[in-house]
C-alpha cells in the first residue's frame, strides 16, 4: 500500500464512531523502517500530548483496522485526553 492510498482514506474512532480527518503524514522510524504515527490534520479543538499545531497524532499501535475507505483507530485514549483538559 502506498502513502497516497493511506491519505486517500478517512480516520474514525471506534469509541464514539466520530471522523478524525485524513491522514495528512505518517512518522517513519528511519532505523527500521516502521511507521511509528499517522498524523492527521485536526480542527484545532483537540487538545493533549498528542495534538500539536492543529495536528492529532496517533500511534501506529492504536490503529485498528485499514478498510477500503476507512482507517478505524482506538478513540478511548483521545477521548481520555479530550476530557482531562
């Protein structure tokens, strides 16, 4: 699969079934070659260690399942953050 296809695909929670947004990048761990994080571009409402700039970033390790169209990520932990700030 190609990053374009990844990018082409909207990211939804599991948790709360809410849309996330594209993927805008991905983090790439260049001693490996594993992608790390997807990075989504957010409305800038989210808040908490893992949004910076407008950015959400979710580790690699919380995405769930890449369909045809979506990209389902567990929302439990942006929704622990959401509501502690």
């Amino acid at each position: 699969m190609r990053i374009s296809e990844l990018q082409q695909k909207d990211v939804v929670s599991v948790a709360d079934g809410k849309k996330l947004g594209p993927i805008s990048d991905i983090d790439i761990n260049v001693k490996t070659g594993m992608i790390e994080s997807i990075i989504i571009q957010g409305n800038g409402n989210w808040k908490g260690w893992f949004s910076k700039g407008g950015e959400i970033t979710i580790p690699w390790k919380d995405l769930v399942k890449i369909g045809n169209d979506v990209i389902l990520v567990r929302g439990q932990i942006l929704q622990d953050t959401i509501e502690s700030t």
